[in-house]
C-alpha cells in the first residue's frame, strides 16, 4: 500500500517553507529585519534488503526541516522618516536592551524614543544599554541605561578660568598711540562680561596694558583696572610683562593672574590667566610692522537648556545646549557572539543568545570586529523580493507535486480496494 506519510511530509516541508518565504515579504519594510532561509533533509531509510550484487535496496521516508537560517547580511540605510534618536550599526554588532524584568536582548534595530525620564527605549519598551558618564567622564565598568537629560534641564554656568589674545601691535605706532581690543569672560553665575584691553605706546619696543571691566559691573560703580607693561625684542616677539621675562622656564612666566573684584551681581571674584605663549610656545602678542589687530578666545560659558543629543561613530553620546556647549552624557555599547545563527528571534526585532550562539560581548564600537554607530539611520531590511518570489513558485511547485502524489496514492488505494471487492 502507498506510503502517505512521504508525500505528507513533503506538504508540511513546503507549508514551512511557503510560510518562511510569507514572513520575509511581511517583513519588507520592518526595520533591520533579516531574511531566514529554510533547510531540508532527506528522512531515514527503510532497508527492504539487498541487490544480486550485494548493493543495498532502502526506499526513503521523506523529508523534514533541517534548519532555518538567517541572513545577518547588513541592510541599506534610510533617513526618510526618521528622527534625531535613531541609530544604526554599520558593520558587526547588534545593540544591547534590557527589559523591566533585567533580561538582556540584542537588537539592530535603532529605532529608539526617549521617554520623560531620559531613557532611550525601543518600540517594544526595552532600554539601550550603554556606559553612564558622570561630569562628561565615561565609565566603562559596567552597563547600564542610558539616560539622557530631560527636557528643560540646565547645564550650570562655568566662569573663565583663561583666555587668549592673539593680537599685534603695529611698530610704526607713535609715542602715546594706542589700540583697543576686548575679551568676553564669564563669571561664576554665568553673567558675561566684556573686558577691554588698551595699548598704548610709551617707547620703541614698549607699550603700556590696562585691563578693565565696565564700571556698571561693579557693586561700588567704578572699576579697577589690571595694569602693567609690555616690552619686545629686536624680533618683535613679546620679551617681558611687568619685567619678567615671557618663557615657559619655571623662574619666568608664561600666563599673567588677573583678579576683578566686587562684581554687582553678588558673583565670586574673578579671577583669569592671560596665556601670553601658545601651544607651540611662541607669544601670541607681537609688535611687527603689519596694521595693529587682535582676535580672543576663553573658557566660561553661561548657564545653557537642554536642546538635543547626537551620537559619534563610537557610540558617544554628546548632550546640545542652548549656550552652544556640549557634554558627554553617556555611550551606547555594541554586542556580538560567535555564531549569530544560534541567536533565538524572540520578536520585536530581538534576539537571545543560547548555548549555540555563545555568550554576547560587548564593547566600544568602532573596536575588534565591532562595527560603527550611525547616527540619525535606521537600517532596514535585506529582504531581496525577486529573490522571495522565485523561492515562492519553488515552495508552490514542491506543494503541488506532494499534493499529485497523494492523489495517485489516493487512487491506487482505490484500485486495490476495487480489486478486493
């Protein structure tokens, strides 16, 4: 008598396959989905004996399912649609979420929202995992939420501690000529301030400095200004200030102590460095025969609102206020395992790791194997539709054929019992 399990098994192998091949083109659009394929193999044999020649006769018993693998191959990148708290992996690498319960999931799935406390958190509510910082000094210890600041939070103000003047003052400048520049300095409410610097030429290679603030910065109404004398040799280089000489030698002085005292809005005093040498160590005041002229720089900002965040290719996570400062606030870490066919899909674009997977590691992206962190991407699917349809008509054909030879059975079970009869 026919045999229907083989013809069945033939049917549920195609069902499996017709259902795979279904999900992939359901998942076309969903983000960073990753196409599975479907293995067969032939059942065991039945022995029925052997030939004159010795060779064995077996009959098979059908097929099953082998396996189900999955295409880990990266998708294309889209901005369309997406938000400033999206992100993607360029490369190996999944993310790391948690879920309320603390069971860890990796996901290429990027796209994330930040929720009223600051967490960045899947559509499924799982956080991204990462590295806190705390005074914008990352802490890679351990992992935990990433947490960024909430809307309306406020980056304290931080007053000057230096500033540099990158000035030249013309030397065919008379005696009792001057020039003017100033420098914006913060102080410790963040309240700015405007100092004014003026030159004035008291003799060849010589000018004398007066450092003040307005007068309405100060509690009493009047300032006192920071005063003293500039000198520069044949080269036209900065020589001395106050009569020491300019160098970085321990005995002599590279940066000059300015103290303003009584500041009208109840701020500490404030006290700066003028950096008189650059980074290379050549003076940044100059007398040559070129037009006088000056630009500055300083440290100090004033208190700042929490804008927006944006994330580097290592995952770094920088915080944008409203006073153009940034500050690192955390970092997304990647995950990989050795074999990424052993990794459970749970749903939600998320995988779990097994014994056959082996254990996720983690690290700064951008590091070993790790691949990048896109900012402002999403990645999505690699589902190749031309690909899915020729599979498809594959399935459909192997479906109809099982279904012919159980018809066939069907209808030689039929003769046989008509013969009986």
């Amino acid at each position: 008598m026919p045999n229907y399990s083989i013809a069945l098994s033939g049917l549920k192998a195609a069902t499996v396959s017709l259902n795979t091949i279904a999900n992939n083109l359901a998942n076309m659009s969903t983000t960073a989905y990753k196409t599975q394929t479907v293995s067969f193999t032939d059942a065991f044999y039945e022995a029925l004996g052997t030939s004159g020649s010795g060779d064995a006769i077996a009959v098979g018993t059908g097929t099953t399912v082998a396996s189900t693998s999955t295409d880990f191959t990266q998708g294309d990148y889209s901005t369309d649609g997406t938000s400033n708290t999206d992100m993607a992996v360029d490369g190996s690498g999944f993310f790391v979420v948690d879920s309320s319960s603390g069971s860890e999931y990796l996901t290429r799935d990027g796209s994330f929202t930040e929720d009223t406390d600051g967490h960045l958190e899947t559509s499924s509510g799982y956080y991204l995992m990462g590295y806190s910082a705390t005074n914008g000094t990352v802490d890679t210890s351990s992992l935990s939420e990433i947490t960024l600041p909430t809307t309306g939070s406020t980056l304290s103000a931080s007053a000057s501690t230096e500033f540099t003047v990158t000035a030249n003052l013309t030397s065919s400048a008379a005696v009792g000529d001057t020039y003017t520049s100033s420098v914006t300095l913060y102080d410790s409410l963040g309240t700015t301030h405007t100092a004014t610097i003026t030159y004035t030429k008291t003799d060849d290679n010589s000018w004398d400095y007066s450092i003040s603030l307005p007068d309405d910065d100060y509690s009493a109404g009047s300032s006192t200004a920071e005063t003293g004398t500039l000198t520069f040799d044949s080269s036209g280089n900065l020589s001395t200030i106050n009569g020491q000489t300019v160098c970085t030698d321990s005995s002599d002085t590279s940066t000059l102590s300015l103290t303003f005292s009584g500041l009208a809005d109840g701020a500490s005093d404030l006290t700066v460095s003028w950096n008189l040498l650059s980074s290379s160590d050549a003076t940044t005041v100059t007398q040559t025969a070129s037009s006088s002229s000056s630009s500055t720089s300083t440290d100090g900002y004033a208190a700042g609102t929490y804008e927006s965040f944006t994330v580097d290719t290592d995952g770094t996570i920088e915080a944008h206020y409203t006073n153009s400062q940034t500050q690192v606030v955390g970092q997304v870490v990647l995950a990989d395992v050795t074999n990424e066919q052993g990794l459970t899909s749970v749903g939600s674009s998320l995988y779990q790791v097994t014994t056959a997977s082996g254990t996720a590691t983690t690290g700064v992206a951008g590091t070993g194997t790790l691949g990048t962190v896109v900012d402002g991407e999403l990645e999505e699917s690699n589902v190749d539709i031309s690909t899915q349809f020729a599979d498809l008509i594959i399935a459909q054909r192997a479906f109809q054929a099982d279904s012919k030879a159980i018809m066939a059975m069907d209808s030689v079970t039929k003769s046989t019992i008509d013969i009986a009869q």
